[in-house]
C-alpha cells in the first residue's frame, strides 16, 4: 500500500531534481549570452579596426 509519506517523500525528491536542472539550465544560458556578447564586440571592433586601415580616397571632379 502506498502511504502518504512515500507520495511526499517522491514529490520532495522530484522537487530537488527540477531545482538542480533549472539551474544548470540557467548558468548554461548566462555562459551562452556572455558569449555571444563577447563575439558580436570582437566582431565589431575588428570590423571597425579594419575599415580605418582600408580607408580608399576617392576624389572626383567634375569637367564641364
């Protein structure tokens, strides 16, 4: 026969279990987020670097 306690008991347990995965779900998301922050500036100051280093002068006139 199944008792109260034993329902309990498993719930409790069931809990703990929801409670750890929830956060290691969450520390992977934050890891995820700082990572993708970190690549998009990289990304950008590259970009960035690169386009003064190539700066091309185009000069135009105009002849009538």
């Amino acid at each position: 026969m199944v008792e109260r306690a034993d329902i309990e008991a498993k719930a409790r347990e069931l809990q703990a279990a929801i409670d750890e995965t929830k956060e290691s779900v969450q520390n992977t998301a934050v890891l995820a987020a700082v990572a993708v922050v970190v690549v998009v500036a990289f990304a950008y100051l590259a970009g960035r670097r690169r386009g003064r280093a190539a700066k091309t002068v185009v000069e135009v006139y105009r002849v009538r």
